[in-house]
C-alpha cells in the first residue's frame, strides 16, 4: 500500500526528487532491518540481496544522506560532460528501487520455512575432497598469480575487457580448470567438513589467495566470497550474524576497497582521503545510474530489450567484447555515453531492474522480482545436504543480481554447477578407490 501511495504521490508530483530519495533510501534500509529480524538476523538470501541492492543501486542516494557533497543523480559515469535527466526520469528510478525491494520481500515471507543445515548423507566425501582441494591449490594460486602479473604489465584492470581475453590465457588452460577444480573442492569440502579448526585452517589458506584477487581488481567477487561463505558458515554453525562484528567486518571492506580501486588502476595518486565509509557506497552506488539512464533513455533502447536478456546466456563463456550492437545493454550504453573510452576498456555493466524495465516497463519490474524472491525462498530451503553446495552457488551468483544482467547470474550458475559436478565426481572415484585400498589391506 506505501507504495503504490508513494507511486501516486510521485505522479501527482508532490515529492521533490530529493524527497522521494529519502523516502525510498529509508524504505530500503527499513526492509533490510525488518529482513534482519523476521529471518533469525540475516540468515535468509534475502538478506544478502536486500543489502546489496541497498549498497550498488541505492548507494549514493545513502551517502548523500551521510553529507557527502555530491548529486547522487548527476550522470558522470563514463560520460566525458556529465548531465541530469528529467526530474520525472529520477523520480520514476528512484520509486523502481523500492517497488522491486518489496516485491522481492514479499514472496520470501509469505514462503518463509525454517531450514537448519545437515551434512550430505550417504558418502563421507571429507578426506576425498581435502586431498583434490590440496593438490589442484597450487594451480589457483598460481593462475591468479599470473593474471595478476598480466594484468599489471598490460595496462591494469582494464585489460580484462579489452584484451579478448588474452589475459585468460596467462596461465594456460590446465591451471585455468584445476583452479575452477580448486575452488569446487573447497566448496563441497566446506559443506561437508565437520570439524571446526580444521575447517577454519584450510578457509584461512583459500581466502588468503582472495588478497591476490583484490590486487588484480576483483573487489566485487572478493565481497561475494568473503559475505556468502561466512553466511554458510554461520548456518553450519546454527548461529547468526551478530551485528557490532558484522559492521566492523564491513567499514573494514570497504576501507580497504576504496584503497585497492587506485591500485587495479595503476593510479600513482594516494587513496587514503577516500577510504571511508561514505566514499565507499558513493563508488560501489554508481550502478543506479545505469537504471537511471534506462528509464530516461528506454527509447533508444527498449527494441534490443529481450535480445539483452537472450543474449546473458553464451556471456558466461564468450569475453564480452565479442558482442556486437544490439546485444548486451552495458556495450550498448558504454558506446551510447562515450565510444572513445568504450575502446578504451570503459564500461557501465548492466543492473536487472534496468533491464527488466527495458523489456517490460513496471510489470516487467514487478514480475522479475516477484520470481527473484521465490527463487531466493527456494535457495533458502536448499541450503542444506548435497544440494547446499549446488544452492551455494547460484545464491552467489543471484545475490549479485543489483550490478548485473537478469539472466547471466543464471548463466554462470550453471558453469559453475558443471565444474561443481565435476569435483564431485572426481572425489567419489577417490573416496571408491581409498576404500578399495582399506579393504585389500
């Protein structure tokens, strides 16, 4: 009811744009809190959703409200004249923020069942998997080594999107599938191992290579990796987030990536005035400008909306400089904004409410997220047995949705389900072969 009276007020034109951004940015945080307590404080996917939608679509609109001097709905991305659309173009954005925050909420409470964790059944696939985990890690670490060092004698960061994928071939393909092994084996071993320490021992050598990661520039995956991962062991464990260390965990992330961003860059200047917690969600809020520029300018590109979508699905296993015109709503708007830097390696990324205005205006939001929140309750059920590493990642991957397309956290899923099944199989044909041994001994 709030908000089809918000939508009302907005057309009626009652509200300021700055007032609809309060009113919206208190909206989202409300919904986060109310998240935070009705699902046992932050233990549903939910939660992680509602926050990054919070901190990539919502981000600036928060750190104007915190005082920093700056218009959230000034257009500056990519562009080399920055500029403001309609007031009618920012109030319409701004009101698509909350309308899909709670119709994503909606579906999760009314579906909402309690879920505990249980260890998969069947197969003791720990020893198993710890061994492939240990003998496919020194490929990972060194594949991220060597993109790493690709990375900084090509120009930096910006090499991963104008290279045709050049830097993925550094390390050669076997390193590249036995890191993706790498990283399978520890997922399913974290499902499966039992005992703490030596659970917390091995987390402690995977995610140190996640500091590699953070130099190459990947600070969006870092997020991902260090938040879901503490969320599943926080569910093993039949416990909760607590709220004081989680918010020391998160001006600690975004302190230091604030300080990472110069470094991906190649930038000589010093970091150290924008490490803070406002300038952090003013960077990582950039991605509402792409929703905003899909409202102001659907126009120009609504006829390419359902080839956008299509077109996510082969994006997991092609590099995205292989799409032409009229593929993919990032190319299409980096090349609308500024073609020069486009070549450069400049681009905006895409954003699911963007496109799902793109391909159906306001229904088209509301049936996105009303099937975004069912997916959610589903993944929340999952997350236990064998199917919690499979669930794992595409919460993951679905999380991620605030700064990527509808359909390609989808599309990764489903590379990811491969190598997963994979990594699976390789440690039942060892486990079948260790007992053998046992057995004949």
């Amino acid at each position: 009811m709030a908000v089809c009276l918000d939508f009302f007020a907005v057309r009626m034109g009652w509200l300021s744009v700055w007032q609809e951004a309060v009113l919206v940015t208190c909206g989202l945080a409300g919904l986060l809190a109310m998240t935070w307590l009705r699902f046992h404080r932050g233990m549903h996917p939910l939660w992680l959703f509602l926050g990054l939608l919070l901190l990539f679509q919502g981000g600036r609109l928060l750190a104007a409200l915190m005082g920093v001097d700056g218009d959230p709905y000034l257009i500056d991305l990519q562009s080399p004249i920055p500029f403001t659309l309609p007031a009618e173009a920012n109030l319409t954005a701004t009101w698509l923020l909350i309308l899909s925050a709670v119709a994503i909420y909606i579906p999760c409470r009314l579906l909402y069942k309690e879920s505990t964790f249980e260890v998969p059944s069947g197969w003791d696939l720990t020893q198993a998997l710890l061994i492939l985990f240990l003998a496919t890690f020194p490929f990972h670490i060194y594949k991220n080594v060597q993109y790493l060092l690709y990375l900084r004698a090509h120009g930096g960061y910006l090499a991963i999107y104008t290279d045709g994928g050049a830097h993925l071939e550094a390390a050669g393909s076997l390193a590249r599938v036995l890191s993706q092994v790498c990283s399978s084996a520890f997922l399913l071993y974290f499902v499966y191992e039992k005992h703490r320490r030596r659970l917390l021992t091995v987390c402690a050598a995977y995610f140190a290579v996640t500091v590699v990661e953070l130099l190459i520039g990947l600070r969006g995956k870092a997020l991902l990796l260090v938040f879901t991962f503490l969320f599943l062991y926080k569910k093993k464990q039949n416990t909760h987030f607590r709220g004081v260390p989680l918010v020391l965990m998160a001006l600690a992330f975004g302190t230091i990536a604030q300080l990472v961003a110069g470094f991906r860059e190649m930038s000589e200047a010093p970091q150290t005035a924008a490490a803070s917690p406002a300038a952090f969600l003013w960077a990582q809020g950039v991605s509402f400008q792409v929703t905003v520029l899909a409202v102001g300018f659907r126009h120009l590109f609504e006829p390419h909306g359902l080839q956008y979508i299509l077109n996510q699905i082969p994006l997991a296993f092609i590099p995205q400089d292989r799409f032409g015109e009229g593929r993919l709503f990032g190319i299409d708007l980096s090349n609308f904004l500024n073609a020069e830097a486009m070549r450069l390696g400049f681009g905006t990324g895409s954003a699911y409410l963007a496109e799902a205005f793109l391909a159906g205006g306001i229904p088209g939001v509301v049936v996105a997220s009303v099937l975004i929140g069912v997916l959610l309750s589903r993944l929340h059920l999952a997350l236990r047995g064998l199917w919690c590493a499979f669930a794992m990642v595409a919460m993951t991957n679905l999380i991620y949705m605030p700064r990527s397309g509808l359909v390609e956290p989808f599309a990764a899923t489903l590379k990811n389900w491969l190598a997963l099944g994979a990594a699976w199989l390789l440690a039942r044909a060892m486990h079948g072969a260790m007992e053998r041994i046992r057995s004949e001994n």
